[in-house]
C-alpha cells in the first residue's frame, strides 16, 4: 500500500504545514492585520506549488505503471513519469529561487514572521538558509542520478 499511496501522505504533511502557516498567521495577523492578506498568499501558494512534485508522482504510482515509490529514488533509470517528477522539482526551485530574489519574496517572508520553522530578520539570511537548502536538494538528486543505489522494486 505504501508502495502505490505514499504520495498521498505527502500531500497530506504538506496540508499539515498549511494548517502550521495558518494558525501563526493568524497569531500574527491579529497583532498585525495589515499583514493577513499576506499570510493567505503566501499560504495558498505553498499548497498549490508544493503540492505540484506530489501530484506528479501520484499520477506515476496510480496510474503510470511505477513499480514502487522506491522508483524516485532511481531517476537513472529513464521512467519517464519519476523523470517527470524531477522535473517538476527543478521547476519548484526555479520558482521559489526567482520569487526569493526577483518577486520580493525573502522580504515577504521576513514581514511575515512564523511562516519559517526559525526565526529569520533579514532577506539576505532567507536568502542564505533558502541556498543552503537547494544546495542539499541538488547533492541528493545529483547522487540518485550518478550511483546505482539498490532498491527494492515491490
């Protein structure tokens, strides 16, 4: 089962980190009201796009033949739907990358405080914790894609 719906309960943690934003948004919103339109923004953008690569593999697991969730972890092997996948995780860190540095989005998230697991007072420490993320993201993909990690296909 885990196999076929794990997808599913990533949405699901995904959610969960919403329903988070929600409730300090509005802790936040209610000393600082000018500021809730900016919580639900900002909120309402995390489900959609991050939902996105879940989406994708869901698609892969129900209905794209993907012999195990453990696929994702082998990008080397061609499946065009865990191909896709990446794909559209790249696209999220381009995303969140042009947001950050071109949209205003490390100020965004400094205005709204809470939205971060730490607290953070400047764009330019956004910005450094954000590269140190993606730097961790890359090395990982970059690592599934080089090594032939054994994995179990059911």
């Amino acid at each position: 089962m885990i196999n076929k719906w794990a997808w599913a309960f990533f949405i699901l943690v995904t959610l969960v980190n919403a329903a988070a934003f929600v409730n300090r948004g509005r802790r936040e919103s209610q000393a600082n009201p000018e500021r809730r339109e900016g919580y639900r923004t900002i909120t309402r953008a995390f489900v959609i796009w991050c939902n996105l690569p879940w989406v994708v593999m869901g698609v892969g697991c129900v209905y794209g033949g993907v012999p195990s969730i453990f696929s994702f972890f082998r990008p080397r092997d061609g499946n065009p739907y865990v191909i896709a996948f990446f794909c559209s995780v790249f696209l999220l860190w381009t995303l969140v990358t042009y947001w950050l540095i071109l949209r205003g989005g490390a100020q965004k998230l400094v205005d709204h405080p809470g939205l971060l697991n730490i607290e953070i007072k400047s764009p330019r420490g956004v910005l450094i914790y954000w590269f140190l993320c993606l730097a961790g993201g890359i090395t990982s993909v970059v690592l599934m894609f080089l090594y032939d990690y054994p994995v179990p296909i059911r």
